[in-house]
C-alpha cells in the first residue's frame, strides 16, 4: 500500500488529544529483529488504560496468556488514557512505542490510514483464530477502506452498548411494571415525567446535556453523513432540540450535567434513571441503589447507518486492540495474533466479562455462564444494534465533538436561537470535514 501521511492532529471523541505526524505504511514496516526476554521469549509491549478491576482482570488474563506458551512474553503497561492519545504516535513513529494497544475505534480509522496502526485483515482470515465467533457488528466498526481496499483494522477488546439504568425502587413507586418499558424516545421522556417529582426531590432521568451524538443520529439527521456531508442543520435536528430543551425547562432533568455529574446524580438516588454503560452495574451496586435496565428505545431519526437501519440511539465504547506499525512482519506479530486469540476466546471472555462489565466479545458465551452478573449478558443484547457515535472519518473527532457539545449544552442551558446554534454547529463541522478530506 502507499505510504499516507497525517498532518493535523486525531482526535477522539473520549477526550483524548492526539496529535505529532507519521509516515508509515498502513500495511507495516517494522524490523524483523525483536527484542527477547532472558529466557528467549520475544517480547512484546503493550498499552492499556484500565486502572481498576478491568485492568486486574486484563493482566490475570495476561499473565495466563505468558505461562500458556514458551515463545512470547506480553509486557502489559499501564498508561493513562491522556498518554495513549498524546505520545503514542510520536514513540511508534520512533520505534519506541508499543507493538500494540487499546484505544477506541473513534480514532481508529485515522491511525490506519496514517500508517500508526497496522491492519490485520490477515488475522481475521485465518479461521482457526475464531474470528467467526465474534459480533458482527463490533467487526463492522473497524472495517475501513483502505487506499481503497476494505481492511478489517483492530480486533475487538472492550466493547460496551449503553442502556438506560434505573432504580427499582423508584419505578416501583410511581407504579411502574416491565410493562413500562419505553419503545420510543418520545415514550421515554413520558416515563421521566412519571418519575419526576414536583417538589424537586426526585428527577425522571440523569440527562448530561453532552454526547449527544447518538441522540442526534436515532432522532434527528445526524452530524455527517456516512459518505461524510454535514448533516446536522436539517429540520429534523431542529425538532429533537426544541424538544429537549422544552424537556429540560419543564424540570424533568438536572441541567448543566456531563455524564460524571449525571452518574452521580443517579447514584445518590436524586434521579430514577441514567443512560450510560455496564460499568453502572456495579457502580450503583456500591451505593446501595436497587437497579435493572432495559434498551435506550430508538428516535424516529432519519439517519442511516452504515447498516441500513435507522432509529437506534444505542451508543458504544468500542475499544478494540490495534498493532501499530513498528512491528511490520517481525516475529512479534505471530505472538500478537495469538495473544488476539487467546484473549476473546470463550473462556477468557467469560473472566473478562465478570472481571470487568463488559460484555463478552464471544458470542459462545452464554447468560447462564455470566450469572454471577445478569446485567452484563443482559446489556450484551443491546450490541448488535449500538453504534460509535462520532467515527468513520479519517480525523478531527475532538473538534466536531465540541462543536456539537457547544450546540446541545446551549440548547439545554441557554435561550439561544436553536437555528442559529445548528448555523454555527454546521459551519464548524463542515470545515473540520473540509481539512480532513482528502
């Protein structure tokens, strides 16, 4: 493949700054020399972020993987999340980076395309990998086209749908049954209404007025097209903000929230519902607040996805592991794919998934298996239809995520004009496409 080269920083949508330039190829370079341990393992270095029970269960899984075979050594690193964004370029592009890492698939596609990251369309290919018992449409995320080749890019690591939580308790009160359950957007503000208390005590749901990328997507237009046009000043985005800003005004939510706020205000039993990922399950376990879920109910958006379909406001933290092109074709490749293998098969997809609240990667994982948390397999059924809410271009994630979160947070909090706020948000947007373009 040609060699491509990035002049303008990547940005995720996850708050990472990324930044510097490569000129690597998409399809590798690195030597065929590979360092080796003292006992003759090649080794290998990975980046992770995860600091708490996620990155325990990834290292057991690790320290398995070492003691599972004689011939690699996973040296697993833990890193801020800031510092993957930040410097990761700049070591691998000096050799000096990890040989493969864990970041989102936001950023993915900018990254392959820049040569940072190495496709493993290859890995994929190989059925003995077990590939076949992956999500499609976790897959379908890091598909990319690729100097005009579709090349399957990251191999899947933490995958994680969200879902609306709420208190049992609270629903129980204001005579709530599964019945309940909202299949629509429209439905779900009702049931916030239900559970809001006139007196200010209790909230319906913990709304950040950030993020709202999904939101825009299952009940709007959208922010760009899948072909990448702007998208986001259309009479459809126009009607859901109205909405929510009368949603908001009418008290149902706290105002002024990001998703931190709005998990605690949850937490503390000042709000009867949140929409966030499965991580709530055990944080809300920790403050003694009763909890179930069912799916974010789809918009009546006009947006299609990539897929064809229409209406989800299923949103995702895809995380996926990548191999960065410092490896190229050396011996450390063969150690990856098999570590990328080790990693999602059904028994450590079964550690991983009560290790951490995600979901598993496996689809030969069964609820039974995951019953020690039933809430984890239950919101794995949210997966085939979640979506990442800002990807598919080739770089300014960062930039267009401000722009809309400038454009929903004043809709929320402000009594600015809505058309001109999408006036602005669209000329924003459309000149982070226009430097980003090809």
């Amino acid at each position: 493949m040609k060699i491509k080269k990035s002049t303008k920083a990547l940005a995720a949508a996850a708050s990472l700054a990324m930044m510097s330039t490569v000129g690597l190829s998409a399809c590798g370079g690195g030597s065929n020399d590979a360092e080796t341990t003292a006992d003759g393992k090649v080794k290998i270095t990975m980046w992770h972020g995860f600091s708490e029970a996620d990155g325990k269960t990834l290292e057991s899984i690790v320290d398995d993987f070492n003691k599972s075979q004689d011939k690699y050594e996973i040296d697993a690193q833990l890193q801020p999340w800031s510092t993957i964004g930040e410097t990761m370029v700049t070591k691998v592009t000096s050799g000096d980076g990890p040989d493969f890492v864990t970041t989102g698939a936001d950023n993915g596609q900018g990254w392959s395309i820049d040569g940072t990251f190495q496709c493993v369309t290859d890995f994929y290919d190989d059925k003995d990998n077990g590939t076949d018992e992956y999500i499609e449409n976790v897959v379908d995320q890091i598909t990319f086209n690729i100097d005009g080749s579709e090349e399957k890019c990251g191999v899947p690591m933490g995958y994680a749908p969200t879902a609306v939580w709420y208190n049992t308790d609270m629903w129980e009160s204001a005579g709530l049954t599964d019945a309940d359950y909202p299949q629509t957007w429209d439905e779900l503000l009702e049931v916030a209404k239900k559970l809001t208390k006139s007196d200010g005590s209790q909230y319906g749901i913990a709304l950040p007025d950030l993020g709202w990328a999904p939101f825009l997507k299952g009940n709007g237009s959208g922010i760009y097209t899948t072909d990448g046009k702007v998208s986001i000043n259309t009479k459809e985005n126009k009607a859901f903000l109205e909405k929510m800003r009368d949603f908001y005004k009418g008290g149902y939510s706290v105002s002024g929230m990001d998703e931190t706020a709005a998990r605690e205000s949850f937490e503390s039993g000042q709000s009867a519902m949140v929409i966030v990922g499965p991580w709530e399950d055990q944080a809300s376990t920790d403050k003694g607040i009763n909890h179930d879920l069912f799916p974010v109910p789809n918009g009546d958006g006009t947006y299609v996805y990539p897929d064809g379909t229409k209406g989800s406001n299923t949103g995702s933290t895809g995380l996926y592991w990548w191999v960065t092109s410092q490896v190229g074709d050396s011996a450390k490749k063969q150690g990856i794919y098999d570590f990328f293998k080790f990693y999602n098969n059904h028994d450590n997809q079964v550690t991983w998934s009560l290790g951490s609240a995600y979901p598993p990667n496996n689809t030969t994982v069964t609820a039974d298996e995951l019953s020690e948390r039933p809430l984890i397999a239950k919101i794995g059924e949210n997966t085939s239809k979640s979506f990442i809410g800002i990807a598919g271009l080739k770089g300014g994630f960062g930039d267009i995520a401000a722009s809309v979160d400038t454009l929903t947070s004043n809709t929320a909090r402000t009594d600015d004009d809505i058309q001109g706020l999408l006036d602005d948000a669209e000329s924003q947007i459309q000149g982070y496409l226009d430097e980003y373009a090809e």
